[in-house]
C-alpha cells in the first residue's frame, strides 16, 4: 500500500493519530469511517475536509465508509457546544439525512463493484432496534463514568457557564462509540477519521472496540485533521450571507466559486494542499508562481477552478467565471444575456434598480429618458446628456449614443436590461 499518512501530513490534514495507525494502512486494505451530524439537509464547506478524507483513502486503496447520523442526530454531539442543541422532530431528521446522503453520493461512488467500493450507512438503521437495557448492559458496563467524565467535550460543558450536560448528551459518546463497534463487526472498519474536536468520542469507540472483543478482533485505530481556520483567526466555511454550502439552491455556484477567489494569499497557500487534489510538486509551483506574480492571484484562480468543477462541475465552473467575466472583465451582450435570472441577480446583487413597464420598453424610450426620467441613475438630462457624449454609457455592456433608443431586443432574460456608467457604476432595470 501506498502511504496516505506521508500524503495527508504535507497537505495539513493530520491533526492527532493514534499509535499503530500509519502501520495498519500501510499494511493491508482498511475499513474507515467518518460520520456526518445531519442538522441541515445538505452540508457546507466545513465538511469538504472529511469528504476529501474519503475521497484520499479511495485513491490509496482503502475502503471509505460515510456514515449519517441519523440515530445520533436525535441526540446532538456536545463536543465545542457550551449549550444544548434543540432536537429534531423525526420527519425534519429523515429529511436532512436524504439530503446528505444525495451530497456524498456525488463525491463517492456507492454502487461501485471495486473491492475498495464506498459504502453510505445510517446508524438509526442499527439503534432503532436496541432496547435501552441492553445498550446499558452490553455497552455502558464497558465504559466507566470516570473514562467518560474526563472527556474535553464534557469537562469544558461541566465546568462551563449555564447549565451543564444533560444525559442525553452525556451518552453521545456511547452511542458514537457503538456506532465503531457495530461498523467493525459488520465491514470489519478498523480506522475512524474526524476533526480534531472529536477525538475524545472517536477514542471512546476505540475503547469499546477493545473492550468488546479479544485478541486480534479487539484493533481498532483513530485519527484526526485539524480543524480549518483562516489565518486572521475568523471562523472559516462563513461569508457574509452564512454559511458556504456544497449545493447550488443554498448557495449559488457563483458565490461559491466567488468565496475561494477572495481567499487571502496566506490562507491560499494553505488550502491549495487542503482543498485540491494536485501533486506536491505541483503545488510547489504554483506557489512560487504566485510569489513573483501575487496580482495575478494564481493560487485563488486554481482553488476556486479545482473546487467548483470538484463540487459541481465543469460547466459550472465556465458559467461561474463568465458571469465573473461580466463583471470584472471584458463582457459583451451576448454573455449577459446566457446569464440566468439568479446568477444574473447574484452578479448585480446590491447595484441599484428601477422598474419600468413591458408596455413602454415595447413602444421604445430614449437613453435620455431612461438614464433619468424613468430611473433617476442621472440626476438630470443634461448630466445623462454630458455623460453620453463623453461616451462613458454602456446598455448591456456596450456602448451607446444620445440616439439609442431602448427596445425589447435589449432585454436580457426577457426582464432585465444593465445601465453602466464608466468602469463601475452600474444600475438595473427592471422589466415589470
């Protein structure tokens, strides 16, 4: 077996490993699983770390398990909380768990006949039918309340401001730690994987591994990534409307591929390794390229390419840089005009807007009179006149004189029409 833990530890993706680890995947095929928390129908970029994981231990031959909490869901996990989550109503949980599932499969390939194949599991699909007792019997004896108290994510809620730990969240690591327990007895999984805040539930289920089995079927390994930061010490996967998340109707490809061109060039040479799939000493050269020429922004240009291809795709991604294209670039009326309604909106968001009827524009007006009468982007006539002879308005992205006169054909989407002044004062028109 090729080394994946020489590949994730230069890209930054190795936080704590537990000893044995790097031997085990060195040795032979290995089972491992990373969970997903589905407190949202689909998942944002903060989880493209775990993914990429999987995605990793695939390529060097190991069998990638994706596992849906839909049981844990109902608990919520405290680890990093200082309070208790709400919890879900079972028909919102079955929901969202549908919607991940449907984001991973587009990442992993679950109907794969390889030997290494992914595999996409639920853990409600195993707790559902295990009585209380018997958890507390097969499953609480083997773990003592000590083990358990001196756990980061349950000290730091303990001796924490408001109003501790309730019992529920106090077993989510029992419950987790079966989860381990049942996915080695089933697919033989030796290894988890998950960010750095939930080493203290990972090695739980390392534990009730050992405890619940003997000899050679009691191995069990664990391993994190470090948690993604921004190196301005700010929360990372936020933008200013939220969350950045892997699908189109959460958010647009646009301002996907919009977040990872305005990364700084520090937090760029660090997520190139992170967030792509190029080589070492490819990476190394875009790097140095970058250095000579940052103004150019090659690394951003590269993450945001590799990304939005990676999590939507490749006619994404020439949709997304034409409609960058529009708006920082050399654009023609025709570009504009294969925008669709929501890019189009995303593109100009924030730029003012005026209405005007269908029934005028088909009748046809003046530039005059729309540049001030009908829109009030000029304050008078004879600005929007002096601005037309100095040739600095554009309809659409082209240029136009005092004798344009606005019709339906200057429509884009049948609804809008885009008025610039210069470089960067822009106003749309909208056709109601």
């Amino acid at each position: 077996m090729k080394n994946i833990i020489t590949e994730l530890q230069w890209r930054g993706l190795v936080h704590d490993i537990m000893p044995g680890t790097e031997d085990q995947l060195l040795k032979e095929m290995t089972a491992t699983y990373i969970g997903f928390d589905p407190t949202s129908d689909s998942l944002h970029i903060g989880s493209l770390v775990p993914i990429i994981l999987l995605v990793h231990l695939e390529k060097f031959g190991h069998k990638p398990i994706a596992l849906v909490g839909g049981a844990t869901g109902m608990i919520g996990d405290p680890s990093g909380k200082s309070d208790e989550r709400n919890l879900l109503d079972e028909a919102t949980l079955n929901h969202n768990v549908a919607g991940i599932k449907a984001v991973l499969s587009r990442f992993l390939d679950f109907n794969s006949k390889a030997v290494n194949a992914p595999v996409l599991v639920n853990n409600y699909d195993w707790m559902k039918g295990l009585s209380f007792i018997n958890f507390a019997r097969d499953v609480g004896k083997r773990i003592t309340v000590n083990y358990m108290m001196a756990k980061d994510s349950v000290k730091k809620r303990l001796s924490g401001e408001g109003e501790g730990m309730s019992f529920t969240e106090f077993t989510y690591q029992l419950i987790q730690g079966y989860d381990f327990y049942h996915l080695h007895k089933e697919y033989n999984c030796l290894l988890q994987m998950g960010g750095s805040d939930q080493w203290g539930n990972i090695t739980t289920g390392t534990e009730l591994v050992r405890r619940m089995n003997v000899g050679e079927e009691a191995k069990a390994y664990a391993m994190t990534c470090p948690l993604i930061t921004k190196a301005d010490g700010s929360k990372f996967g936020k933008s200013e409307g939220g969350n950045v998340w892997l699908t189109a109707d959460k958010t647009s490809v646009y301002k996907f591929y919009q977040f990872w061109l305005n990364t700084t060039d520090v937090d760029a040479e660090k997520y190139i390794k992170i967030f792509t799939f190029l080589d070492e000493a490819t990476i190394n050269t875009l790097i140095e390229e970058h250095k000579v020429a940052p103004h150019l922004r090659v690394l951003q240009r590269k993450l945001a390419e590799d990304l939005t291809v990676f999590v939507h795709s490749k006619e994404d991604l020439e949709k997304a840089t034409k409609a960058s294209t529009i708006l920082f670039g050399n654009a023609t009326a025709d570009d504009l005009k294969q925008l669709d309604e929501a890019t189009f909106l995303e593109v100009f968001e924030g730029v003012p807007q005026a209405e005007i009827s269908k029934s005028e524009i088909e009748a046809g007006i003046q530039i005059i009179g729309v540049l001030n009468d009908r829109t009030g982007f000029f304050k008078s006539n004879g600005e929007a006149r002096r601005a037309l002879n100095a040739n600095s308005i554009s309809v659409n992205k082209e240029k136009v004189t005092e004798e344009f006169v606005l019709s339906t054909k200057d429509l884009i989407n049948n609804q809008f029409v885009l008025l610039q002044s210069g470089k960067k004062n822009y106003f749309v028109v909208r056709i109601a």
